[in-house]
C-alpha cells in the first residue's frame, strides 16, 4: 500500500508542466505569428495549451524524454491574456501580451542599462526612468551572463515590465529602442536581451559555423583573445536558451573586441546572422546593427575603428534584410560607451519603422560613399541616400557646420599618386548632393578619406535629419597606421 501511494505521488509530480523561464508571466508574444512554446511534461502525456485571446486549444504530446513543442497561433496586438498549459495539473501565464518582439544582443554598448556604468553617463536616463512606469506595455528579459562549454536549455531569469526599478538596469539601446516602436505602432513590445560587455562575435556563434567561413583566419577566430569569449560558450549560455522563443527581428551592437580581427569581420559578421536566423528558424528576420562610435583607442590618428566600420558595412551589403545606425558624430575620444544611446536606438529604429512596419516620412538612413570623379584638381564625391538635387524642402539633403555655424565641412584627407594623405577643404557643389573635395598640397588628387581615423572630431557632414555621413575611403590601399592592438 505504501509503495503504491508513493507511486501515485511520483506521478503527480511528473504531472507539473515545466516550462523554460523564457515562457513566463508578463511576456510578449510575436503578434500575428505561429508563437512557439515548448517544455517538459510526463512522457507520453497529452499536453494541452489553451490561449484566451482566440479560445482556442492546441493539443501535443510529450515524448519519451517528456519533452514537447508545439506552436500556437497569435492575433492582433492587445492584451493582458492568459495561457494555460496543462498534462494533468494545470500551470496558468499571466499578463501575457501580443505585440513585437525584438533581439537585442551585443557588447557593452549593447549591455549599458539605462542608469549607465560608473562614471559613464546615459543622456536622458532620469528623465526616462522617472517616465518608465507611462510604458506598461514595454516588457523586459535580460538573459543572464552564462559562458557555458555546454548547450544550455534554460536561464534563470524572468520578464519585466517597464517600471523606473527594471528600466534602470536594462539595455539603454534596447530599451529606447522598445520605446520608439511603442510609442510609434500603438502596440506592446517584448526586448530580450543577451549581452555580454568585451565579448568577440565568435563567442556568439558555434564552432560548426566559424569552420564553415571561407577565408578567415580559423585559427585566430576561435584563440579565445578574451576570456568570456571562446567560440560557443555565449551561444551555448545566452542565445540557446532564448533561441525558440518566436521574435520578429535582432538589433546588434558589437565589434569594438574584433578590432585585431578586422579583416574578418564581414565574413563573420554574415555568418551569424545567418547562424541565428537558422536557429530561430526563420530566414527572413531583419537584423539591424549599429556602426562602432569613434573613440581613441590606440591614437586617434590611427585607423583600427574605420576598418572595422568598413567590414560593417560591406557585411550590411551581403546580408539581405539589414541596415546600419550610423554613430559618426556620437563618439567620445576617452569613453567607449558614448552617452548618446537615445540617438542611436532611434536610427535602428527607423530602419525597423521604415522596412519592417512601412511608416513613411522617417529620415533615410545614413548617406554612403557612391562613386568619384575627376574635375581639374578636384574631387566630386557622390552619396547613396540622397536626392541628386539641393533642394531647401528636401529633408535628406546634406549639411554641414562648423563651430561658428558657418558651412564648413571637416574630416576629409585627399591623396595622389604617392599614397600620402593631406587635410582637404571640402564644400558642397552648387545645388547638389555632392561634395567637392581639394588641397593646394595635392594637385593631381586620386583618393579621399572621410572620418578615416579612430576619432575625428572635424567630421561634421550630415543630413538636414540629422544623418551623418558614414565614414569612407575611395581607395583601397594597404592600410599601415594602425597601432598595437590592446
């Protein structure tokens, strides 16, 4: 009798839904999507999911190891509702939302809550968590720092929702991200958010998938330069755990770490992209990054951070469905992590707004190098972004002022033949959306540079919406003034 009453309660026990914190109360579902949801149960039991927003339930079956999946179809955005999981005893989620979920995964930049790092400021932080508690709708899951040599199934961790405790400590970028898109569509919004400050992306990818990239340099890709970041282990413990929870798209901020890998970086950077669009399952999810900001590193002269920008870029240029914020005029030569992170939340958030939500009327993203051509001793530069035309009522048209708001464009270097850069005078070609660039140093100009440098202050061009040019260079010569990379 004993033995059968302790069977009886081991099955009871079996019977309790286990479910990955991930799948908790108070979290955003993708609105208008098959959300899945998965967990444990006793094996071979039926498991049913009942969602209040359609009434309906979904039916699965655990398998020999108790584990099951299924998916459930969402609706428009609203709420709070309720989800009901049961094999037998019934585990109840609260609050749950239907909305826009978002990735929101990176390095410090990325990792830099609201509230800031000592000594290292957030523009706008107190006014934006005294105000948090106006955005109940915005909910928050910071995955917690797990360098794992082993495939983790779960976290420990739990949704939020916006208050001034919880906004605080989240993701700057994220969250005025979340923000912009709640304030913008009307609608809830989910952030999840995997960072890891000083990490390199390969920590971020598995080592099937740096293998796979043609061209690289495999053994210094997967060396683990830094400890927390030996490929795998923040895929294993950060992105695993998360990777079935049913988003609509990523925004990145990373690559400071990769500095003495640049020549990689592109090669990289498609790969994990299309890695983590593979682990969701869903190909066609955006991927919105953020260029690195200028700041000293190892001189400011030097040339390390405008490399990697360059991989940046020409990454945006392969990977379909992506875009770039750009940061040229946010930097700080003695801090890393620039205080203006509302801006750059917003400038991905554009991109979202504008490719993914079809909101018109947003700034166009930042104007590119296009092509160059000859006229007498000069150069006439062109830009991707802009209209051909100056026109006074077009928003995407260039401007550029120096510190006595005369126009004055700064940050360009111009070279001949002999490969040796001078400071350029730089100004607009009358009525258009180009710029003429020149020096009395260098009469048979063949090459320009704009913000090539690792900080560069007298870089000002920008759109009349508040654009920056995205630095470039027209040749490409072997690069030597890089500096000892730290």
């Amino acid at each position: 009798m004993l033995a059968a009453w302790a069977l009886l309660c081991a099955a009871q026990l079996q019977a309790k839904i286990e479910l990955p914190a991930v799948l908790g109360d108070g979290m955003v579902l993708q609105r208008n999507a098959e959300a899945a949801l998965w967990g444990k149960a006793a094996p071979g039991r039926r498991v049913r999911i009942a969602t209040s927003w359609n009434g309906r339930t979904t039916v699965t079956t655990a398998d020999a190891a108790g584990r099951w999946a299924t998916k459930v179809p969402t609706g428009d955005a609203g709420g709070p509702y309720t989800v009901a999981i049961s094999d037998g005893e019934e585990v109840v989620l609260e609050n749950v939302l239907l909305g826009e979920v978002w990735v929101c995964s990176g390095q410090s930049n990325m990792e830099m809550p609201v509230s800031g790092f000592m000594m290292q400021p957030v523009e706008g932080s107190v006014e934006a968590i005294l105000d948090a508690g106006s955005y109940p709708d915005i909910r928050m899951f910071t995955v917690p720092k797990v360098s794992s040599a082993e495939p983790q199934e779960d976290c420990d961790a739990a949704w939020q929702t916006a208050s001034p405790a919880s906004v605080r400590s989240f993701s700057a970028v994220g969250y005025f991200f979340g923000r912009m898109l709640n304030k913008m569509l009307g609608v809830p919004v989910g952030l999840i958010a995997p960072n890891w400050g000083g990490s390199t992306i390969e920590a971020w990818m598995t080592e099937e998938a740096i293998d796979a990239v043609p061209g690289i340099d495999h053994a210094l890709a997967k060396s683990g330069r830094y400890d927390n970041s030996i490929p795998q282990r923040l895929f294993n413990g950060m992105i695993l755990p998360v990777c079935r929870f049913t988003a609509k798209g990523f925004i990145w901020y990373q690559g400071e770490a990769n500095r003495f890998n640049w020549f990689d970086y592109k090669a990289l950077q498609v790969a994990l992209v299309k890695l983590w669009r593979e682990t969701w399952g869903d190909e066609r999810m955006p991927f919105y990054f953020a260029q690195i900001a200028p700041y000293r590193y190892e001189g400011d002269a030097l040339r390390s951070r405008p490399l990697l920008v360059e991989q940046q870029y020409a990454a945006m240029a392969e990977i379909p469905r992506s875009g770039i914020a750009a940061t040229t005029d946010l930097g700080n030569p003695t801090c890393i992590h620039p205080a203006k992170k509302r801006e750059v939340a917003a400038r991905l958030a554009y991109l979202a707004l504008a490719n993914d939500y079809g909101v018109e009327g947003l700034p166009a993203p930042a104007p590119t190098y296009k092509s160059m051509e000859r006229e007498g001793d000069k150069l006439v530069l062109s830009f991707d972004n802009l209209s051909e035309r100056y026109t006074r009522n077009n928003p995407d048209s260039f401007r550029g002022f120096d510190e006595r708001g005369a126009v004055r464009l700064g940050g360009f270097e111009i070279a001949g033949e002999d490969r040796v850069f001078h400071p350029a005078q730089a100004g607009f070609k009358r009525r258009e959306n180009r710029i003429v660039v020149g020096s009395e140093a260098v009469p048979e100009p063949v090459a320009v540079r704009y913000a090539f440098r690792n900080y560069c202050p007298e870089a000002n061009v920008m759109t009349t919406m508040g654009q920056p040019l995205v630095p470039f260079r027209t040749d490409d010569w072997p690069v030597e003034d890089i500096g000892e990379i730290r």
